[in-house]
C-alpha cells in the first residue's frame, strides 16, 4: 500500500509543531518568547501546508475498501481553523504560561484537531479526537497550587473516558451489524437495508459519545467545572477547537457515515439541540463568576450549532438540497461561533492577566480601565447574543434559521428564537458589569501578543460581519 | 449615481459616521463630542429632505407594482442570506424618515444643553438640588445617531432581511441610552425593554424567513408585487401572525405593551422622545409595509382580531391615564392609547384607515415628542413627576404651562391641530368598514377619544392650575435657550400638520391606493 505523504503533510506539520515546542524548551530552557515563538511559527506553517495541499486535487490515502483519509477543500478548512484558533490560543497564553510542556501539549492536541478533518472511517475519527482531548486534561490542570483546576481536570478526564468507551462501543455494535467502518461503506451497507436494532443503538451511542465534546446535554456539567478551573487561555480552547472538533466528528458520522440512519439520528439531534439550548441558557442564568458564564452560555451555544441538524429529523428536511443546507448552516453558525467565543475569552485574559476569570462583579468599571479591549467583550458578548453591533451574531442565527425554515422545522426555530431571548438577560447582565461604576484607579496594561491577538479576533469578527458571505463561501 | 441615490446613502450614512465620530472624541472634549453628533444629525436631515421627489409614479401597470420608489439603491450584499442592501424611498416612509431625522437633530441640539447625570442616589434619598451635571454627552449622541441609523434603514429597507436587520440594530443602543442615563429604577426598565423587544424581533427573524424560505425571494418590491400570490393561505395567516406578534411588541399592542410605561418612565429625556417619537412607529410601519403589504390574505384573517385590540389598547390606556398620577407614565400610557387608533387604522384595511393611521403616526411623533420634552423639562426642574407634589405651573412658570396646554389639546385632538386627524379618521375608517362588529369598535374608539380629553384636562388641573404644589416651591430656572430651540419645530409642526394635513396624506395617497387595491 503506497501512503501520499503528500496528503499528510498538514499533520507532519502540525505534529511538528508540538516537537518543536518541546525541543525549543530543551535547548534553550526558561525562555518562554521562544518557545511561544516556536509554537507560532507551527501553527502558521499547519496553516500554510493545509491550505498548500487544499488547493491541489483531492488525495486519498490508506485505502482499502473505503479511503480512511481524504484531504479534500472541507478538511483544509477544517485544519485552517484549528491552526489559528491554536495560534491565538498561545498569544494569549504568553503571559500566563512558560513551561515548554504547556505548549506542546497544545501542539499535540492541535494535531488531533487537525487530523480529525480528513478522517474517513469511525477508528480515525476516534483516534483524532483522543488526541485533540488527552492533551486536553493536564492542560486543564495547569493552574498548579489550584484545587478548582486539578478537581476540573478530574470531571474532564473522567467524563471523556466513559463517553470514548460509549463511542467506541457504539462504533463496535455499527461493525458488528454491518461489518464496516469506513464512513463510505457503512453509509452504503445502511442503504441497503441493515436496520437490525443493534444498528439503531449503535448509531445513537456513537452520537452521544461524541456529544460529550461539544458538551451537549447530558454530557454538559463538565464544562462549568473544567472551564473555571483550567488556565483561562485552555477554557478558551475548550471552547472553541475543541468544541469544533465535536461539531465536526457529529458531522462526519451523522450526514457521512449514517446519513441513510438519518431517521434515527435525525430525532435524537433535535431532541439534544433543544435540550442543550434550555439548559444552557437557563444555567447561565444564575452564573456569578465570569468563566462560568461563559461556559454555560458556550453550552447554549452548543444547541444552537447542532439545531440545524436537528431539522433532519423530517422527511422533508431530508432531501439533498435541505441536508446540505442543514450541513452548511451548522458549520456556517460554528465558524461565527469560534471567532466570538475567543474574542469574548480573550478579553477575559486581557482584563485579568494571569489570574482566573473571578466573579462577574470585579469586571465592574472595565470600560474606562481599559475601553478597547472592553470594547471587544462587547461586541463578542453582543454577537453571542445574536444583536448588532455583533453583527457575525445575528447572521449566525439567520443561517440557523433559514436553514431550519427550508427544511420545513418551524417549530425548532422558534425554540431557537425563545432561547435567543433567554441568552440576552445573561449577556446583557455581563457586559452591564463592565459598564458599571467600580473600581478605576488604574489604566489595565495589556501586553503586546495579547493585544494583537484580540485585534486580530476583532477585526476578523467584525469583518466576517459586514461580510458573512466570506464565511458562506469558503464553506462550498 | 444620481443625486436622489447620492441622498438616500447619505442619509443613512451621515448618522452611522457621526455616531463613530462623536464616541471616539475624548472624554475631556465632551461638547465637541456631541457638536459632532449633531451636525451629523443635521446632515442627515438636510438629505433626509432632500430626498423629496415631486413627481407622480406612473399610472398602475399589470401586473402592479405595488411599491414605486422615489430613488432606490440596490447593492448585493449576502446572497446566501438572501440579503441585499436594498434601499429606497416612496410616500409612505418618506414622512417618517424625515420626522426620524428631525427628532433626533432636535434631541442632539438638546443635549449640546443638558445630559441628564447618572444619579447614584437610592430611591428613597433625597434628590438633589444642584443641576445635574454633564457626564459623557457625546457618547448619549452617539447612541442617538446609532439608533436613528436603525429606525432609518427600517422605513428606508426594500429587503425583507434588511429590514430585520436594522430592526434590530434598534435595541441594544436603546437598552444602554435608558440603563445608562435613566432614572432610578433604569435597570429593570431597560431590561424590561430589551427583553420583551427582542422577543418581538425573534418572531420577526421567524416570520421573515418563514416568507423568503417559501416565496424564494426577500425584496420587498417583488414580494408586494406578488400580493401573497404564491404563498398558501395557511402559511400566510402563520407568518402574519408571527409578524404581527412582533410589531405589536414594537407598536405595541395591548396586551404586550407592558414595557412601555417602564421604558418612558426611567428614560432620560431624548430616550423618551425617540421612543415615542420614532422607535414606536417601526412597529405600526412594519405591519402596514410588510405584514400587509406582502401577506395581504393572512392580514385579512386576523384584521378583526387586531380591530378588537387595538380598541382594547385605546380604553385600557385611557381608563389608566385617568387614574395614573405620575406624569410620564401618563404620556407612556397615553401613547398605548394614541398607537391604538394606529393600529385600528391599520386594520380596517382600506384607504381611509390606513392614510388615517400614517398621518396618526406623524401627529404622533411630534405631539408626544414635545410633551415628553416639556414633562422632562418639569421633572428636570421640580424633580418629581407626581402630580400630588405638582400644581400652580401657571404661576411659577407661564410659558412652559402654555406650552403643555398647547400639546396636551393637540394630543386629545383638538381640530385644527396635529392629533384630530388620525383618530377622527380611524373611526371614520371602521365605520366605513362596515359590519356589526366594526360598528361597535368605531364607537368605542370614539369613546375612548373622549377619554384622552378628560385624563389631559386632569392633568392640566393639577399641574397648570391651583396652588403652587410643594415641588415648585424653590426657584425655577427658566427655560433655556437650547429648550426653546429644539420644542420650535415641534411647536410649529403640531399646528402646521393639524391645519394642512394634506400635506402627508397627499403624499401617501399613490402608494396607499396600491396597497390597498386587490
């Protein structure tokens, strides 16, 4: 079997990027600008090479009876965002983190996520996944001397082992019933009519194994505790790539691999987005400290994304043109979602330096301390919200829902248009406290990697703004 | 590009650079900060008049089209949103754009005056003596500016999606000019505000797409064309009452207008008057240029079920005001009143009603914009709205008591002034309608007229006549001059409209007969 190195380049790069961390830690021992430095240049270089092989025809390698890894324009999109999420992901770190360690296990976990995009069979795609998460949970215990971070480590890592085994064993009972596990033979076997009720189970354990990463209801209290206790910079990540990964691991083995099993699949989507919409919504609505809240709101966020899925639990929201819409929108609102989400975490390290997230009351007077970077909270909360001035916002919501109208799920989208009001009496509420009158004695100084990181994320939201058919296009 | 399209984009756009103009000036220049915001606000005027066409649209074609725009600007914007950037004017917005843009360069001139401070004080304290003091007025214009570029782009959009995009870029600078700069009890009052409004909004977001998922197109010249050709009835009574439902949060409509006498009541002064001047008239614009326009069968279905609670708003605001005894809950409530023959204009759905309801619209607009100005300008001096604390204003202050008898007779629609002819007219239309039932809500309506003229003449008692009341007890500062500058146009135009409204109605006439025609 000849193998395209070619094709895998984005991974040897990435990959690379994580070897490079650890080396540049050994060699020149205590320097935190170099190593940051090093991770950059990686990250950058995974960029560069996805896009290098993106560009070219499609390659396929490590075939069989089906390819397990196809680099096509949707996987190097998908390796495009996490390379710059985990690019802004270090900036932030900068000030907080200077163990060589930290950074390479964020190059390790961007080389799952990197990966995962041109996975095409259900082994693969765990296997990426894993390794997008097991980097996952020292990170998140990296606040040492921090009780609240080593007990958010310990939920993490033990809720992820019990959904992988639920994953796994759900890709077992799909193998055992139709003997594949390749995205393209088990869609065909489907198609022919293997409907035993093994198939039904293992087709819902796998998507609920995988909800765990997009921290979707049930598999949601998590998230509150990991994300408070991680290093803000890892909640970010958390939040975004992470999360993304799961969005794109239900993706693939709800439209690609089961899409025939779309009846089974398709009701319990829509059941989990709606679910996942209240009570994230409702839990952040009691949230007092600021991480926490995003957290909850970042759970909510989570239905939003999956809702568009949601509509293929209809006949009608089945054919061709309304499954690729549903698609579409689904990674429309997450690529909208990512740039948010890390704008808004961003801010919260600009404003805070290297300490926690702390209770939404001591962000009170924020706005005159530090107005622009107030000023990106803002727009990021606001557009979480789904209001102008966060424009990318609200036309994430009109893809969810135009997406859920043509493909005929009304009633999904008024869920999602309650949950919208629902979401703004806790957005409102944070960016208030920025605004209130409190403590101003002093100017906040934001350091420069910081700085540019959050102005790039402005400028891009802000951007994909005023321009949201750049998102639309670079989907198709 | 023409110069009509040339105004049209300036219009829209001297607001939007002005807004980012005035909130990047430093604090420690605050006046030049608002002098910006509001020679922005002039510009905007100058072209909002200048957008005016003289000549008549073409006689019907057929197929009819429905809407003919003065001038129109048609860019594409997000194809796979269904969203273009397209604007233009014809009769029936071009009255509200140029009121949007008058009252806002009249509440910028205002605050080149007096910004209400953000008090720290607990309700119970004792409110101050000191004039308050100026705290960040340019970034108050600023918001100004920012909503009247949503309150524009409302009336001015030809696009469906737009349309609820500018929508919404409405609330949340509405929400931080009332949690930022209004009284006490401001918090819960913008919130109340954001939240039921987005509510409304959603519904819209909803309604919208529920029309362009199905009739495959969002412009609204077309949608109009079409007249509902195209869209099933069921799916049309469906999205009308989604629509419906969100401009009657807007308008608002009994039962839903709950957050409206919070709003006014907590809302500095220029917060009120855009309010009720401008923001208000979105609601009963959308439902007549878009729930209407485009779902003319729905809105034949569910025409009586609005007849029957726009009367409903019309009483329960008038039987409130009799018994309400702060002022600008009063004109808050009044409002629900006056909105209430809009909206009963509106549903009669012939040419008299709804020409009724777009000259109901203006006259709204700048009557209970100059009372909210000259109850804010009692509250700034007396330091309380109720009306127990009031009295004797005749004495202490005969000019701005003259000036309240003025607006508050134009608003009970005293002949001859602004407020006569949209309310006569509303009865008038549900008479003409016909039926048992509209028969009824015309007397009511009627009834509820009279109403309006018992609360005001209470509220002149108490406060214009009798004793010197205990609040106006200190000394009275007089009236200023940016007081008296920015209440003139209004002054003027609550008489001008009341004796010529032919002025709007003449306009409007073309593009009614259309929208009315089968």
């Amino acid at each position: 079997m000849s193998i395209d190195q070619v094709a895998l380049l984005p991974g040897y790069c990435a990959a690379g990027t994580a070897l490079l961390a650890f080396l540049a830690d050994l060699l020149v021992p205590g320097r935190r600008a170099v190593v940051a430095a090093a991770t950059a240049v990686g990250t950058v270089a995974t960029a560069v090479a996805a896009i290098a092989v993106g560009r070219g025809p499609v390659r396929r390698t490590f075939c069989s009876v089906g390819c397990s890894y196809v680099a096509d324009h949707r996987a190097a999109l998908i390796a495009v965002v996490f390379a710059l999420l985990t690019l802004v992901v270090v900036a932030l770190s900068v000030p907080s983190q200077s163990l060589g360690e930290y950074y390479f296990l964020l190059g390790c976990s961007m080389t799952g996520g990197v990966i995962l995009g041109y996975t095409r069979d259900l082994i693969s795609l765990t296997v990426a996944v894993e390794t997008l998460t097991l980097p996952l949970y020292p990170l998140v215990a990296f606040r040492r001397r921090s009780v609240a971070s080593a007990e958010g480590a310990i939920t993490f890592f033990v809720v992820s082992v019990v959904s992988t085994a639920v994953t796994l064993l759900g890709a077992a009972l799909l193998y055992a019933s139709t003997g594949a596990l390749h995205f393209t033979v088990l869609a065909g076997a489907l198609q022919q009519g293997h409907r035993q009720p093994m198939v039904t189970t293992g087709a819902v354990l796998v998507i609920a194994g995988l909800a765990f990463k997009v921290a979707a209801v049930p598999m949601h209290a998590w998230a509150p505790a990991a994300y408070d206790g991680a290093p803000v910079p890892v909640a970010a990540y958390l939040s975004t790539a992470s999360k993304l990964g799961g969005v794109i691991a239900i993706l693939y083995v709800a439209v690609d691999a089961l899409g025939p099993a779309l009846d089974i699949v398709g009701p319990a989507l829509a059941v989990v987005a709606t679910l996942t919409m209240l009570v994230g919504n409702l839990g952040a609505l009691r949230q007092t400290r600021m991480v926490r809240l995003l957290a909850w709101s970042s759970i909510a966020q989570a239905g939003y994304i999956l809702a568009p899925l949601g509509a293929l639990a209809l006949s009608r929201g089945r054919t061709p043109p309304a499954m690729s819409a549903a698609v579409a929108a689904t990674v429309g609102y997450a690529v909208f979602y990512v740039i948010l989400e890390i704008g808004a975490f961003g801010a919260v390290v600009a404003l805070r330096g290297d300490q926690d997230g702390g209770p939404i009351a001591d962000y009170r007077g924020a706005a005159r301390r530090a107005p622009w970077v107030t000023g990106v909270f803002t727009l990021s909360m606001i557009g979480l919200a789904g209001l102008p001035p966060g424009l990318a916002g609200l036309f994430a919501k009109v893809i969810v829902v135009r997406a859920l109208l043509s493909g005929g799920a009304a009633w999904l989208a008024i869920v999602v248009a309650v949950n919208a009001v629902i979401g703004l009496a806790y957005y409102v509420r944070a960016v208030g406290s920025l605004f209130a009158t409190g403590d101003e004695t002093a100017r906040i100084r934001v350091g420069w990697p910081v700085a540019a990181a959050l102005g790039a994320v402005a400028v891009v939201a802000v951007v994909v703004g005023f321009a949201p058919q750049l998102v639309i296009d670079s989907l198709t | 590009m023409t110069a009509g399209e040339v105004f049209l984009v300036v219009t829209l756009a001297a607001p939007a650079l002005g807004a980012a103009g005035a909130a990047l000036v430093p604090a420690r220049a605050d006046r030049l900060g608002r002098l910006v915001a509001t020679v922005a606000a002039a510009l905007a005027f100058l072209a909002s008049l200048a957008l005016f066409h003289r000549t008549i649209p073409p006689m019907p074609t057929v197929p009819r089209s429905r809407i003919v725009p003065w001038h129109q600007v048609d860019l594409r914007w997000a194809p796979g949103l269904d969203l273009r950037f397209h604007i233009g004017v014809d009769g029936i917005s071009y009255p509200l754009v140029v009121l949007t843009a008058l009252l806002t360069l009249i509440c910028c001139i205002y605050t080149l005056w007096a910004v209400p401070a953000v008090e720290v004080v607990s309700p119970g304290a004792q409110p101050r003596s000191t004039p308050p003091p100026y705290i960040a007025g340019r970034l108050l214009a600023a918001l100004l500016l920012v909503i009247e570029v949503g309150i524009l782009g409302v009336f001015l959009a030809l696009d469906l999606v737009l349309f609820f995009v500018f929508f919404e870029i409405v609330l949340l600078p509405m929400y931080a000019v009332i949690a930022g700069w209004g009284g006490p009890g401001r918090r819960h009052a913008a919130r109340k505000f954001v939240l039921y409004t987005l509510a409304g909004s959603v519904l819209l977001l909803v309604g919208v797409f529920l029309v362009v998922t199905r009739a495959g197109t969002a412009d609204l010249v077309k949608l109009s064309a079409a007249h509902g050709a195209g869209l099933s009835s069921g799916l049309q009574l469906a999205a009308f009452v989604l629509l419906a439902l969100a401009f009657a949060v807007k308008s608002p409509l009994w039962p839903l207008h709950t957050w409206l006498p919070d709003a006014h009541t907590e809302a500095p002064t220029v917060g009120s008057v855009i309010l009720a001047g401008v923001l208000l008239k979105m609601g009963t614009y959308g439902l007549l240029r878009i729930a209407v326009g485009v779902l003319p069968d729905g809105a034949r279905r569910v025409a009586p079920v609005l007849g029957v609670l726009a009367v409903a708003a019309i009483l329960v605001g008038g039987l409130v005001c009799l018994a309400q005894t702060e002022l600008k809950r009063l004109i808050a409530y009044s409002s629900v009143g006056h909105m209430g023959f809009v909206l009963l204009g509106i549903a009669t759905l012939n040419a008299t009603g709804i020409q009724a309801a777009l000259i109901g619209n203006i006259a709204h607009g700048i009557i209970t914009g100059l009372l909210f100005f000259l109850v804010g300008a009692i509250k700034d001096r007396a330091h309380t709205g109720e009306m127990t604390q009031l009295g004797g204003l005749r004495e202490r202050m005969p000019r701005l008591a003259g000036l309240l008898g003025y607006a508050a007779i134009a608003s009970l629609g005293l002949p001859g002034l602004a407020g006569f002819w949209g309310e006569a007219f509303a009865v008038v239309a549900a008479l003409r309608h016909g039926g048992p039932l509209w028969t009824v809500l015309a007397v009511l309506a009627a009834f509820g007229g009279a109403l309006a003229a018992a609360y005001f003449l209470r509220l002149l008692r108490r406060v214009s006549h009798g004793p010197v009341g205990p609040a106006f007890a200190g000394a009275c500062a007089p009236l200023s001059a940016g007081e008296v500058v920015s209440w003139a146009p209004l002054v003027v135009l609550a008489l001008a409209v009341g004796l010529v409204p032919g002025v709007v109605l003449w306009l409007a006439h073309g593009p009614v007969m259309e929208l009315v025609a089968r």
